[in-house]
C-alpha cells in the first residue's frame, strides 16, 4: 500500500516508525523541516520530500497522484483539511485521514464527507489520549483499558501482586475463585519478556497480565491478580491544555478536579469553561503549591502538559509528596520506559495511543479496532469474520482449527450482543466480532490474512 505522510512531528514519525515496518507498505513523508526529514529518513526504510504539506506542487512531488491513503497528521488542522481537500479533488485518493485537533471541528456533526470536506478519519490524539486517561482513573489499579465492539468486551492488562488470590496458582484455577465470571487470560509478561500462556501457567508476583472479560467482569477478574484499590475521588492535574481541560471536563460531574496551569490567561479562560473543577495558576513542580494543594489527600495526579520533562519532574515530586498513584503524558519511548520502572506508576505515550487509530485504517481485512501496546511491539485486533466456510479460513471453524501464528490468542467473540469468551471448541460464525492478542508484531500479516475473504466468495 502507498501511503502518503503529511507532518514529521512526534506523532508522524511514529506513524512512519510503525507503517514502515511492513513490507507492503510504501512510505513517503513530508514536512518543511529538512533535519528532521534527514534523521527519520537514517533510521526508516522510506522516501521524504521537503516542502508545503497542503501545496498541490509539493503533494504532486510526493506521489500524491498514485497514493493508496493519505495520513495528514501536521500540527496545523487547516493544513491537513486542505491537503485532504486537494488530495480528493485532484488525485481522488481513497483514503483521507486527518489529525483534528480542535473541539470546534470535531463536535460539528456532517463538516467531514465528499460533498464539503473531504476526510474520511477525523483522529484527535487529544480526544484519544483523555478517553484512556479517563479509564484508567474509572478502573484503579490497571495499567491499561481497551475498548472493544462498542465498549462490550475489555482488553485489561495489570500488575500481579502478592496479595491477588491467583498470584502463585496456575491459570486453571481462576474459574474455581470466580465461578460465575468468564474471561481469558490473553498475554502474560515477566521481566519483560513474553511467556506461553495455557491452564499449567503459574502467575507470579510482578507478572504483567493481560486479559479480556465482558465490561462487567472487569473488576471480579482484577481483583484475582491484586487487592483492589478503593474508587478515585479526588483527581489533580497538571496542565491545562486540551488534554487537560478536555479530561476535568469528562471528570468533574463525578470526581474532585483540580487543575494547575501555569499561563495565567488560559487558567482564566478554562476556569470560565468549567463548572465544578478548581483551576489554580501555578507551576505544577512547585512543591509549596502541591502542598498547600493538599496532594497527599489526592488519588491520582495526572501530568499532561506539553513539556514531558516537566511532566516527569511534576510527577515524582507529587509521588514523593504523598499522592496515592502518579501519571505522567510522556513522548518518548525511552523515557516512557524508563520512568515506568521507577516512581511514575503510568507512562502514558500520545504516540502509541494514536497509531492504532491509524492502524485500524491500515489493516488488510475488515478490521474494527487496532490498539498498539508495550510501544509498538504488542498489538490487539478485532476483526470481523466475513465469508463462509468455503471462502473463509476462520469462518465455521472452531478456535482450535484455526491456524494461528505464534503469539497470537484469540480472547473473546462478540456475537451481536453476546459475548463469549473463547475456548478451544468456540466455533466462529459469520459477522463474529474477534478479539485477538499478538504479542509479535511482526505475524500481523498472518492474521490479517485469515480474515480475508477468499475470491470465489460473492
């Protein structure tokens, strides 16, 4: 597939990092920034071409005329919508996705479609990054909550502790602790590194577990791998930028919300804009002010300004201070990583939770929902089963006969509103939504091509 990358910034080169891993994949980015485009093209197997990202000379030098999908991710919303714009009327490039950034575009219902604009993927990294913000804070204690057909089926991942009643014993024996709950153990990491998963698996201490369960399931399975931690009630945030303010606003109608912004105008501005949260103009690292705040008494502090230093620093500062759990919006991955290992409980990467909207544009196959996880070499799926048992190579088949490439798990079925957790005599069914866990990146075109309907299906 040729695709077509407008914008070399964190999210864009991360988008590049990832597509480009794909042999299919022909890559081209642009971006004014010459330096950059030097760098990205060192590490990344992919074509750059400097210039004007909604310059019809600059889209043609770059393919545009011939390209499959067209990702304008710059930081400039009017930049990518025109780009989209002249993409469809000169070139009418199937796929237009475009990075969104303002409220204003994306609440106004019919503004993207052929007939006005033409994106046909509005992605807000924003919106995106406070939606998994605003989970964890709603499920204490998880390390990650991913959404699936419409919120009805989890991907979980949390940390076992001593303490957890699995923690010690083998994965059989979670059905006699919960007898009435159905879920499934999907992935399991220890000291980092990935470990088979089956009935004999013993869950240790520290192990990294990730499982799928209906929505209402979520708490009876994590409570198995830890004790669980009383609601969030009072939240702090640090920033009050769209992420912020976006997240106080979701927030604030069932939670404590304070906000520190440093900008005295825009501390005036959002305190204006919402109704139950304290605004305080200040500098989050200042420990006299996160004192008098209180901090001590606050279940979360939540880091999500632009500066990712000051991100970090504000964090453990809050965690030294006496607040219960600690997030941090960290860039790089390295970073992210690094903190996680340390003070910061959650490194949340704006990167990673934007590529698998991408992605899920990207995959071969009718593919629902794609989520990116342990930046970038994990990676969740839901794919739609289409076909019959002539032209499908999942379709009618049970879970067992279906021919799965190394490190891949099938966790849970949705079927209209029924989910069903997948067993080995689980039989898939036209229209099945599946959920599947990779923890190779790299057998992604194995799975994609099972999905595929074969030729002679009408």
């Amino acid at each position: 597939m040729k695709i077509l990358i407008l914008g070399a910034g964190q999210v864009g080169s991360t988008a590049a990092q990832n597509l480009s891993r794909e042999e299919a994949n022909e890559i081209t980015v642009v971006d004014q920034r010459g330096d950059v485009l030097r760098e990205l093209q060192d590490r990344l197997d992919i074509r750059t071409v400097q210039g004007h990202a909604s310059y019809p000379e600059v889209l043609e030098r770059a393919g545009a005329q011939d390209t499959d999908m067209i990702i304008a991710l710059t930081n400039s919303d009017e930049t990518n919508m025109v780009a989209c714009q002249l993409a469809y009327t000169l070139y009418h490039t199937p796929t237009k996705i475009a990075r969104i950034r303002a409220a204003e575009y994306i609440a106004r219902d019919n503004l993207f479609a052929n007939d006005s604009i033409p994106v046909d993927v509005a992605i807000s990294p924003e919106q995106l990054v406070c939606e998994y913000v605003e989970q964890l804070i709603r499920y204490p204690g998880a390390l990650q909550v991913l959404n699936f057909a419409n919120g009805k089926v989890r991907l979980v991942g949390v940390r076992a502790l001593r303490g957890g009643p699995l923690v010690g014993q083998e994965l059989r024996t979670l059905r006699d602790h919960v007898p009435d709950v159905d879920s499934r153990v999907a992935a399991v990491y220890r000291d980092g590194e990935s470990i088979p998963v089956g009935g004999d698996t013993r869950i240790e201490h520290g192990d990294e577990v990730f499982f799928v369960a209906a929505r209402k399931d979520i708490r009876a399975v994590m409570s198995e791998m830890r004790r669980l931690e009383d609601p969030v009630r009072r939240v702090v945030i640090a920033g009050g930028g769209n992420i912020g303010f976006r997240l106080a606003q979701t927030l604030e109608q069932t939670n404590q919300v304070s906000i520190i912004e440093r900008d005295p105008d825009r501390a005036r501005e959002i305190s204006e804009k919402l109704s139950r949260s304290i605004v305080l103009c200040g500098d989050a690292a200042d420990e006299d002010l996160l004192l008098e705040e209180n901090i001590d008494n606050a279940d979360v502090f939540c880091a999500l300004t632009n500066a990712e230093e000051a991100n970090i620093l504000s964090a453990m500062l809050a965690k030294r201070l006496g607040a219960n759990k600690v997030m941090a919006l960290i860039n790089r991955p390295a970073y992210a990583e690094l903190v996680e290992a340390g003070t910061i409980d959650i490194a949340i990467s704006p990167q990673q939770i934007t590529i698998g909207a991408l992605l899920t544009h990207v995959r071969r196959g009718d593919v629902a929902r794609v989520y990116s996880l342990r930046t970038g070499a994990a990676e969740a799926i839901e794919a739609v089963a289409h076909g019959d048992p002539k032209t499908s190579k999942v379709v009618g088949r049970s879970v067992e006969e279906i021919k799965l490439p190394p490190g891949a798990t099938i966790g849970a079925i949705v079927r209209e509103e029924e989910v069903l957790m997948a067993h080995h005599d689980t039989v898939i069914e036209e229209d099945d939504h599946v959920i599947l866990f990779m923890t190779e990146r790299k057998q992604i075109k194995k799975v994609e091509r099972l999905f595929q309907v074969g030729v002679t299906f009408i």
